[in-house]
C-alpha cells in the first residue's frame, strides 16, 4: 500500500493539516462535596443516589460505618465518608446524599457525602497523569487529583476517589 492510500484509508486520524490526531479516550465521572473539597467516583462504580434512608447503627462497628439500610430487601452497609476522610462529623441535611457504590469486592455499600454535584468527563490521560502524581502511601484511597476550571473562570480541584481503601473498610 503506497502512502497515499494509507492517507486516504486512515484519513479521519489526521486534522485539517495533515498532522495525526491521536483519539481521545474519555472517562466520566460523578463529582461530590465533603467538607468543601470535590471528589469523583468513577460514573461505572456508581448505582444510584438516595436522598436520606433509615440507618440502623451496628454496634461495635468501625467508627467510619454508619450502620446499615435495607435497600429494596438488599442490606446495604452504610459508610460516612467525612470519617472515612478523617473530617469532622456534620449530621444529615438537605443537602446529604448516600451514593450507593459498588466496591471491588462486589459488594455494594453506601456513603454519606455532603453533596452529590454533577457528571463531568474527564480526559482519560488527564486521570492518568493525576494517578501517577498521587502515589505516595498516605492516599491509598486517592488516585490523583485533576484540575478543572468552572464556567466563572475559576479553577478547582477535583480528588479521584479510589474504592479499594472502601472495600476494606466495608468488609469489616
């Protein structure tokens, strides 16, 4: 296959001027507040949102479980995600929202968050590059961080929430 052809079969991987266009691989993902600061779950780990439910405590459990709710006949562990950030305690308001996340394991669970804010698409280098920059041991349960800018022009960042350090927790 001469040049040329080659051009012509793979035309839509060049721009207007002939460079080639390497595709953009895209991940999205559901932005949440905890104390002010934004965080984002992968949209695929994600099930649903739940306004409020009836939590009921288990007594002895790990400080960042809330308790447990019954989630259409499901029994749902629920974790606080203000303690599992080691943040201080806010009780449940308007605002309060459970994400209801599946974990690696498999298993399901929910977390309390301040807020659930939107969806955003992320460029999947930018995550990539947000991973490799976070890979110190205090933030097992980061994979990066990722700047935004918002419609007024200001900047923010957004915390990648890995769901490992999750798992273990819900496990126990």
């Amino acid at each position: 296959m001469s040049q040329i052809e080659y051009n012509i079969q793979n035309r839509d991987s060049f721009d207007d001027m002939g460079m080639e266009q390497i595709p953009v691989v895209l991940s999205r993902w559901v932005t949440f507040t905890v104390a002010e600061e934004v965080y984002a779950l992968n949209v695929l780990d994600v099930q649903e949102v739940l306004r409020a439910a009836e939590i009921t405590p288990i007594p002895g459990a790990h400080p960042a479980i809330r308790g447990i709710i019954n989630l259409r006949g499901n029994v749902v562990t629920i974790l606080d995600a203000r303690t599992f950030f080691t943040l201080s305690e806010k009780s449940f308001d308007d605002d309060s929202r459970i994400m209801v996340v599946e974990l690696r394991t498999g298993e399901v669970a929910g977390i309390v968050v301040d807020s659930v804010a939107e969806v955003i698409t992320l460029d999947e280098d930018d995550v990539n590059e947000a991973k490799r920059a976070s890979n110190d041991d205090g933030s097992e349960h980061i994979l990066g961080v990722v700047p935004q800018s918002n419609e007024k022009g200001n900047d923010k960042l957004i915390i990648l929430v890995d769901l490992k350090g999750l798992s273990d927790l819900a496990g126990k």
